[in-house]
C-alpha cells in the first residue's frame, strides 16, 4: 500500500525559511519521480516543483530560484526546500507520486507579512 507523509510545515514570518519532508512507502522509490504541489484557500491545487528519477527538476514561475526540490533515495524521502517565503506562498503542500495519482494528506504552510 502506497503511503506518503509529509512534515515540516508551519508559521513563519515572510522571508523566512522551511524545509517539507514527505516520507515514501510502499513502492520502490527509485524508480519514481516525485512532485509537490499546493492549494491556497480558494484555490485550485498547483504544480510547485518535481524531481526525475535523473534528478532532473522542475519549478512553477512562482517558486523558482527560491524552492528546491531534492530526493534521498535510500531514506524514500522528497524535500521541499522553502526559502524567501512570502505571504502568497501559504498553502497546504502536498507530495505526489509525480506519474500516478498518490497523494500525501498535505502540510500547512502560512506566511505571514
């Protein structure tokens, strides 16, 4: 059974940073590639960033030069790296098996101004 955890979310001040965590079990790791994406209030959940199984990423215009997406493929664990946050950047995250529809429950991130 395909299980994704994520952590590291919380309340941070705007130009602050965070690092999300999201946990992977019940497949084999490495040969998947991994995404996360976002949903404000309101709001359709987006595309945030992706990582290959080559290590290949990919970023939304919005977080680009200021997130980074990496793996550890013997931890099955994605990170988010969250620097420069602002207040638009507040959102539950969520991680993604990037070619099949899993889904972890998501992690709150809110930036304040």
């Amino acid at each position: 059974q395909v299980q994704l955890v994520e952590s590291g979310g919380g309340s941070v001040q705007a130009g602050d940073s965070l690092r999300l965590t999201c946990l992977a079990s019940g497949m084999i790791f490495d040969i998947n590639a991994w995404a996360w994406y976002r949903q404000a209030p309101g709001q359709k959940r987006e595309f945030v960033a992706s990582i290959s199984t080559k290590n290949v990423t990919d970023y939304s215009a919005s977080v680009k030069g200021r997130f980074a997406i990496s793996r550890v493929n013997k931890k099955n664990m994605v990170y988010l790296q969250m620097d420069r946050l602002r207040p638009a950047d507040t959102a539950i995250y969520y991680c993604k098996m990037y070619y099949y529809n899993y889904w972890g429950a998501g992690t709150q991130v809110t930036v304040s101004s």
